[in-house]
C-alpha cells in the first residue's frame, strides 16, 4: 500500500485512467443521454486522458521532477487534448488538483483532500450554468467525502461517495431517470477515482477495470441510440483552443457563447491557453466571437445528427498475448503456444513496446516471466496505452504463472473476461525454486553457506540442503520442494528444468509423486533459465 504519490506513480495513476477508461469506454458511451444524446462521453473522456498521458510521457524530465509539476503536466496535456464537455471539466478537475499540489514533491491523504476539493471548485467554473446530476455532483460528492488521514482511506471514501452520488443522479436530472440511466460524465468521475485506488493499493488497474467492465450490469433498459437524437435546440458541437487572450476576454467570450447556445466552457491552462467548447446553431458566430478574444486553433465541428465518422483501421488483429522472458528456451515453449515473445537477458521497455506494436492487436496481454520484468512491462504498457492500444499486464512473479496464463487463454472469449482468466490462473499457480547459494546469508530456516542448495516457495526459503550441490543433494531439495508445496493442495506440477540441471532431478521427482502423490500430474519442460536449477509451478 502507498503512503505518497510520487511524480512516478502520478503518471501510473493518469495511464490507469486511459486504460479504465478504455474498458469501460463503451458502456459509458451508451448510456450517455445529457445534454446531448450523442453516446460519446466515455470516448471524449478516454482521448481527453490519453492526451494527458502523452503530455507527460513527452514532457522532460524536470518538468515533471516532482508529483505536483507531474500533475500540471497532465493537465495542460488534457486541456489541450480535450474532447466534449465532459473532457473540458476533466481537464479542469486535473488543473485544480494540480494548483493545489503545485511544489508537492509527493501527494500524502491530507494533500489529496486539498486536490479533490480543489479539482471540484475548478470544474465547477469552467460550466457557465451547474446543473444537479451531472459530472460536477458527482465531483462535489467525492471532494466532500470524509475519510481517514492515510493516502487510501482518502482516496477509497472519494471514490466510494463518488459512486453513491452517481446512484442518485437519476433523482436529479428527469432525462436520466426517463432513460433509465446514470450520469456518463458521473460514470466517468467514478472510473478515474477507481483507478487512483486502485494504483495506491498497488493493484493492477488495467486488470481491476476489467474484473468490474464484466462484473458491470446493464443500467436500464431505455437507452438512446448513439447520436440520433441531438440537441432539441442546439445542432452543433463546437471546440477550439484559444491563444493570445486574456481572463477579461475569456470573460466576455463566455458571456456570448452563452446568448448563441448551451452547454458553454470556456477555460484555461492558467499558462495562456484556453479550451472553448460550446452547443449551438451559429457555427460562424462561434468562431468570429473567438477571433475577437483571441487567436481560434484547432476548430472542431461536429452535428449532433450525424453518426461519427469511421475512423481508418488501425488494428489489423483483435487480440494478442506478448511474454517477456529472458532464456531462449522457454521462449521457444511459448512461441510454440501462438505467444509473441521478447527474449532478452536485460530488456529495455523499448524493445517491448516495439513487440507489442508489432503485434498489430487492438488489445495486448502481456505476460512478464518473472518479478523484475514486471517494471518493463508496466513502462511499456504506459507507452502502448498512450499511443491508443489497449495493452493489460498480468502480474507474473515466475515462468511457470505465464505458462498457466497460457494454458487457460481462449481468444474465442471477451478480451476481458479472457484477462481475467489468465490472471486467476496465474495468481492461483504456487511457484517454487532450487538454487544453489552463491554467498553466505540469513534465511527464515537458518544460516546458509555459498554452495548450498536452497530450496524456494513464494519467495521464501523452505529448506536447505548442505553443499556441495551434487546431483543428489539438487534432487533431495527439488523432492522437499514439491512435496511441501503439494502438502497445501495441487493436482498438476510444472517443472522448468534449467541450463545446468542433471539429468536425475526431474526424474527423482517424478518418482517421488508415483509413490507418494500418484494423484498429483508431473509436466516437465526444458526452461533453460540459469539463475535456477528448476523452477517449480502447483495448481
């Protein structure tokens, strides 16, 4: 569990977002009826982060040095990339936050509480006219939450009175309750809140998103089909960045966007740059009012009436699972499975990141082969998911969880439900090791010398062999291995025998199950690994 956020782990928690945001993008876009029925919020919301994420993976490094410049970072990102009104009011919430936090070199539960109160009241003011039930109540709910002083408890009561005010935003808003829906912007509010507990609980969100997009019923049966019904007063959406202003201009632009339509914002990056956004009939108007309070770019139009337009395929497959390992021979196991491998003693996140683009798959698993590649992995993903793929990390602390993962994929199934699964399968695989002492130490069964042989499970030594590491002191720890890793249940055993493995060990064990646990499967691969003499895997 995280005590503070650092400028690292803000960067997690805005990738998290863009992944959370991805898996639920769909759901949020169809039930997204206020103001307008145009079943796009939950992808303004995804692009709106995305271009946060991207601000801070392109930034340098001393822009970015400490948590609370990381989060201004994000936010000029997210202005400057927003999309709709509800990625307007995104922006806003991450440059309140990011006032409140600027000279933070981390975020403790007291600097949090200040953020999300802060974020509100931002947000707020970038909506000329606040209206109960939307994005901003739910907003206000989460900054007034009470929760204790640690960084969790703040962040887990935001996220817990964000989701029960978007429970009653059909009290508050009659199209939601005629529709039979909750708030899209609320829904969106609640997702980003999820992910930063989710990030300080030190969980895989990409992974907890997809848990809860399966696990998320329908809400309501009265939903509006994408886009067709539009404003009732209002045709057109208009967007724009606004350079060479000032905040009495801004002022004055408000004031007239609000006579030619609704839904108006018009805010800025307090650096110079503004985002205009506004709902109406008069596109010309709109622009020509921009030109007089400053420089118009980057002029978006959109008519409500019309279905958004087919973006180019970019993905020439649906899915794909990608394993980093680090010896060739395991990598040949997996390559055989259909798995797109990187096999590197030492791999960069680059080198990753080039395999699963090349992959050329809408949504990447990836599979670590073992707890130091988990950060790799994680820079990697960051990177893909910026760009736009949806990439998930299964958390793999051993080769033998990534061949469970494997073992369990089925691509007929929904991407998620399918990540789901490979994740269970690997968290459930108990792992286990022998490897020979390369220098004196301490372990929880007593001293150990150089040349001993140590017997490993989930991390801990269990036994200890006396050296020297001969063929049978090697086999007599594999079999104590086995059998105190089968004494907390298991029917199949994974054995990857490594590089400088004798012949006898994995022989010694299969005789060992055959008159002992002859209800226990034994399946040995060749792993090739170096560090280990075998690796062992109980499900």
């Amino acid at each position: 569990m995280l005590e503070a956020l650092d400028a690292a782990e803000v960067r997690r928690w805005v990738a998290a977002c863009a992944q959370s945001l991805d898996a639920h993008r769909a759901g949020i876009d169809r039930i997204n009826v206020y103001p307008v029925a145009d079943g796009d919020t939950g992808s303004n919301l995804l692009d709106t982060l995305r271009a946060a994420l991207e601000a801070l993976l392109r930034a340098p490094a001393e822009e970015r040095a400490d948590a609370g410049a990381a989060v201004g970072v994000a936010a000029r990102g997210a202005l400057a990339g927003a999309r709709g009104n509800s990625g307007v009011i995104a922006s806003q919430l991450l440059r309140g936050m990011a006032e409140a936090l600027r000279g933070r070199a981390v975020i403790t539960g007291p600097d949090l509480v200040a953020a999300l109160r802060a974020g509100a009241k931002k947000a707020s003011a970038a909506v000329s006219e606040p209206v109960a039930g939307t994005m901003l109540t739910v907003l206000d709910a989460a900054a007034a939450a009470k929760g204790g002083p640690d960084l969790h408890s703040v962040a887990s009561a935001a996220a817990k009175a964000a989701a029960a005010a978007l429970e009653r935003t059909p009290d508050q808003l009659p199209a939601l309750a005629e529709a039979g829906v909750v708030d899209a912007g609320g829904r969106g509010v609640v997702v980003l809140l999820d992910a930063l507990v989710a990030v300080i609980a030190e969980q895989p969100a990409a992974l907890v998103a997809a848990v809860r997009a399966r696990a998320t019923e329908p809400i309501g049966t009265s939903l509006v089909t994408a886009r067709e019904g539009g404003s009732e007063l209002y045709a057109y959406e208009v967007m724009y960045l606004l350079r060479d202003t000032d905040d009495a201009a801004a002022d004055r632009l408000r004031d007239e966007l609000d006579d030619l339509g609704d839904c108006v914002s018009v805010v800025g990056d307090g650096a110079g740059l503004w985002t205009v956004h506004v709902h109406c009939n008069d596109i010309g108007g709109a622009i020509e009012a921009g030109i007089e309070a400053g420089r118009p770019t980057r002029i978006r139009v959109a008519r409500f009436a019309d279905a958004p337009a087919s973006a180019p395929e970019r993905f020439a497959r649906d899915r794909a699972v990608v394993a980093a390992v680090r010896d060739a021979e395991l990598a040949e196991l997996l390559l055989a499975e259909g798995v797109a491998v990187l096999r590197s003693r030492d791999p960069d996140p680059y080198e990753l990141l080039e395999v699963i683009t090349g992959t050329t798959a809408a949504h990447v698993t990836v599979l670590p082969g073992d707890a130091r590649l988990m950060a790799v992995a994680d820079e990697a993903a960051i990177r893909a998911v910026a760009a736009g793929q949806d990439v998930v990390v299964v958390p793999c602390a051993s080769p033998v969880q990534v061949l469970a993962a494997i073992a369990v994929h089925d691509p007929r199934r929904r991407a998620g439900d399918d990540v789901v699964a490979m994740a269970e399968a690997a968290a459930a695989t108990r792992r286990g090791e022998v490897v020979v002492a390369e220098e004196d130490g301490i372990t929880w069964v007593g001293p150990c010398r150089a040349g001993d042989v140590l017997g490993f499970a989930d991390g801990e030594v269990v036994l200890i062999e006396a050296g020297p590491a001969d063929p049978a002191a090697l086999a007599g720890a594999a079999v104590g291995v086995v059998e105190r890793m089968l004494a907390a249940g298991g029917e199949l055993v994974t054995a990857l025998v490594g590089r400088d493995a004798p012949d006898g060990v994995a022989d010694a064990v299969a005789e060992h199950l055959r008159l002992h646990r002859p209800d226990a499967d034994l399946a040995v691969h060749r792993g090739g690994q170096r560090e280990a003499v075998v690796i062992f895997g109980v499900e």
